[in-house]
C-alpha cells in the first residue's frame, strides 16, 4: 500500500512538474500573463530563472481591479498559492531591473512559469491519505470536483449570456427609436427652415 | 493489483495537459512563449486575439532545429494540431507587426497529448474495464473544460463586441441629432447673411 501511495505521489509530482512554459523578459521590461478566474479559487503556481541567470527579476499578481496580490523581489526558484476573492482577470506580471543584473552584460532573461487554478491546484495525495482513499477512488474524486467546476462554469456562462442578451435587445430598440428619432428631427427643421425662410422674406419685402 | 496501479498512474501521464493564458502584445512586436516538449508528442494550438485593432495577429510555431512548423498571417483564430518530430524548446510567437499603435492581447491554449514511453500503453490490457471506464472518462471531461475555456473567450470577445455596439448606436445618434441641428440652423443664418448683404449694396 505504501509503494502505491509513493507511486501515486510521485506521479502527480512528475505530472504537475512538467506543465510549465517559458517566456524571455528583456531589461526594463515588463512581461504579463493574464487568466479570467472564478471568484474563491485555489491558485497554486511555481517560478524559476532559466540558467544562465542573468537579470534580476521581479514577480508581481495583480487581481481584477489592479491591486498587488503578490510581490515577490529579486525571484530565484520558488512557489506561491493565494485565494482569489473576486472573479475576473488576474494578472502575473514578470519585471526585470537593469540594476540589479546577476552577472555579465546580457540583456535578456528566461522565466520558467506555470500555474493551476481551481481543482487542478489542489492537492489529491493530501486528500487521499486523509479520506483514506485508494487511487481508483482518487481518480474518481478529481473527477467530482472536474464535473462540480464545469457546473459553476456553465451557470456563470448562463448568467453572463443573459446580461449580454439584455445589452443585444437595448442596442435592437436603441437603433430603432434613435433612427425614428432622427426621422422626426430631419422633418421638423425642414419645415421648420422653410417657414422660418417665408416668414423672413416677407418681413422683408414689407420693410 | 500493483501493476494496476503502475499503469494507471502511468496513464494519467498520458492524458492531455491544458494551458490556457492570455498574453499581451505590443505594437510593432512579438511574444514568444517557449514549452519543452518531447518527441512523438501530439501538440495542439489553440488562439483568439480577445481585443485590439483589426483583432488579427501573425502565429507562428518554430521547433528545436529552427524549422517553421507552423505560420498564418493576420488570422482572428486558429486551431493547429502537429506531432512533434523531436525532443526540445518548441517557440510558439505571435506578431503584431501589422499594428503601429494597438497592442493586441491573444489567448492561446495548448494541449499535449501522449508522447511518453510507448511501452505503458502494453500495461492498459491488465486494467479492468472499471478502470479503462474512469481513465476514459477522466479524458473526455477534460477535453469538455478545454472547449469550455474556449467558448468562454469566445463570449468575452462577444460581449465587448455588443457593448461597444450598444455605446456606439447612443453616442453617434446623438451627434447626428446634434449635426442635423447644427446644419438647419447654418443654412438659416448663410440664407439670410445673403439676403442682408444684398440689401446692403
């Protein structure tokens, strides 16, 4: 049992190890990856500099209304996981400092990045030591919480198609009685201009 | 049971990883993402540019040896599926040459299929069909949060779509209102300007 459990941890280990990217960062430059995320999500992540390291880098994660979530200097090799509160577009940022170069002139910089949210971030060898799960029973879980996840996707997607059909149906009417608008304007200062222009000159040709 | 265990935790390897992220690119440049993929990997891209400009950007896939894999100009969206012939640091850019003043911001998702030792999959005939059962729901429920990823974008270009149109039709309704009183009332004053010059000499 124990050499399954080893196994098993070692797999969602070697399996969240290797899903990660790449992104090059020059001097003074500022680099950000942006992701729409639900609202009381687990956000779980991990950075490390590409040898050669050769620029200082600054890691920061701004949420949805641009507030500093994390601000970590001069990153090396490390991890972060922080709860979101409010749904929308959070932001990690990668900046890097000409100041604070490592070594050598180069001006460039490889950040390895990756990042889970949501059941992807949690961590299944925890709950299946602490339910006492065997990892059929694991792999059924994560399911479970993969069909809960879509589920609050799908009523999220409802409500905003809804606020989107509402907008649909007021530009409908909007265009509709803006042109009719338009209509009665156009023929009201018609005529208004002609008997504006009949009533001058006949004041005129009286005087 | 062991070697139950060995393979279907082997298996979970197997199944497609998602990465979905939105990125930001300049005018006048290109972002380049870098994955470390091994050979005989299934690998699939997926983008939408989610606003900017003309909302089209150039893509392009470059493998380990410097070999354009893949490349499309000015494209709105595109899905690109390739296995990959060798191990290494695969580039996937986006340009934005086309635009001297708006940034664009793309979402790309990439997803990765197979591409470990072949000789797991001999393992799968010791799984019972229980087992094959969750391994093969597992797969297709993920592949249901990827297209649902993707339809999410879709709405969020939609939606700001409709409400720039929503604004659009107030504002410029307005203007026109406005410009249609503006020019009676010019036309009023330039007949009679006339008139009274007319007069004068």
């Amino acid at each position: 049992m124990k050499i399954c459990l080893l196994f098993f941890v070692l797999a969602t280990l070697f399996f969240s190890a290797t899903n990660s990217f790449q992104i090059e960062i020059k001097e003074r430059q500022e680099k950000c990856i942006s992701e729409e995320i639900e609202h009381d999500s687990l956000v779980t992540g991990s950075y490390s500099l590409v040898e050669p390291k050769q620029l200082a880098v600054d890691l920061i994660i701004y949420d949805s209304k641009h507030h500093t979530i994390l601000h970590k200097h001069t990153i090396e090799d490390g991890k972060f996981a922080f709860r979101t509160d409010i749904h929308g577009d959070y932001k990690f940022c990668f900046t890097s400092h000409r100041q604070q170069a490592f070594q050598g002139s180069a001006s460039s910089q490889r950040v390895e990045f990756d990042f889970k949210m949501g059941s992807e971030a949690r961590d299944y060898s925890d709950i299946a030591t602490k339910e006492h799960l065997n990892p059929l029973e694991t792999e059924i879980r994560k399911m479970q919480d993969l069909v809960l996840e879509i589920h609050e996707e799908i009523l999220y997607s409802k409500n905003r198609e809804e606020a989107m059909r509402n907008t649909n149906e007021s530009t409908n009417s909007r265009v509709l009685w803006f042109s009719i608008l338009s209509i009665i304007v156009l023929i009201v200062t018609g005529i208004f201009q002609a008997y504006y222009l009949k009533d001058y000159f006949k004041k005129k040709k009286i005087l | 049971m062991k070697f139950f265990l060995l393979s279907l935790i082997l298996f979970t390897l197997f199944v497609s990883k998602i990465n979905s992220i939105t990125i930001t690119v300049s005018a006048n440049s290109k972002e380049c993402i870098f994955e470390k993929i091994d050979k005989r990997t299934s690998v699939t891209l997926l983008y939408q540019v989610v606003s900017g400009g003309g909302m089209d950007i150039n893509p392009e896939i470059t493998g380990p040896d410097g070999v354009v894999i893949y490349r499309r100009d000015r494209e709105k969206e595109g899905k690109f599926t390739f296995l990959s012939r060798s191990s290494g640091m695969f580039k996937f850019c986006f340009g934005n040459e086309m635009s001297h003043l708006t940034a664009k911001q793309v979402n790309l998702d990439l997803q990765f299929s197979g591409g470990h030792s072949n000789s797991e999959i001999a393992k799968k005939e010791h799984l019972t069909p229980l087992e094959n059962g969750v391994l093969e729901l597992q797969e297709q429920l993920r592949s249901i949060l990827s297209e649902q990823r993707y339809l999410k974008v879709r709405e969020h270009i939609h939606r700001n779509t409709t409400e720039s149109t929503n604004a659009r039709v107030l504002w410029w309704n307005f203007l026109q209102t406005f410009l249609l009183i503006a020019i009676s009332a010019t036309q009023i004053i330039y007949v009679r300007r006339i008139f009274e010059r007319r007069r004068r000499i």
